[in-house]
C-alpha cells in the first residue's frame, strides 16, 4: 500500500486484514459467502500510545508490519484510498504472530 496520510491517534491501530485460504486441509474450495473474515492482520499504521495516570506517555507495544490476531468482533471498519482496513484500540489486539 503506497504511504497514507492518516496517522491514528493514541493507542489506535490500522490494521488490513490478511486473506484467508479459499481451500480447506482437505482440498474442499470454501464459496466467498461461506467465508469468516480473517482475524488476523497486518499493522500498516500505529498511534503515538496512551497515557498513564501520570500523564507520562506509554508506547505501544505493536509497530507497523507486524502480523496480529484480533477478536472476531474488533475495531471499526473503515476505506481509505480504496482500501477496507480496520481501526481499533491496542487492547483489541490479542497477540503477535512470529
């Protein structure tokens, strides 16, 4: 994706879904209405972090092309320059793959 100019803010993160396998294990071809949306992703975009009590500024843990899994039900979907991506908090996110 070229360079956007949409920076989240805070503890927000852009997140494009990464596609799923269109054949199961098996060989059988899964019809696109069949489909779950994928619940992993790729990082394309992170905010500044969050603030504590203090109102020191806490980093995220997350930067930008890192593979993610996020819950079913995460984030908000939203298109920029043509391209469905998902915006949700850090916290959505439940773990780094590799």
């Amino acid at each position: 994706m070229a360079k956007t100019n949409f920076r989240p803010l805070h503890d927000r993160v852009v997140v494009r879904r990464v596609e799923s396998e269109e054949k199961t294990s098996g060989g059988i071809i899964i019809p696109d209405t069949a489909k779950e949306k994928p619940q992993e992703g790729e990082i394309i975009a992170i905010g500044s972090g969050a603030r504590d009590e203090a109102g020191k500024l806490v980093p995220l843990d997350v930067k930008e092309g890192d593979r993610v899994l996020f819950g079913k039900w995460s984030g908000t979907e939203v298109k920029l320059n043509g391209e469905d991506l998902l915006i949700m908090k850090e916290s959505d996110i439940m773990g780094i793959i590799g």
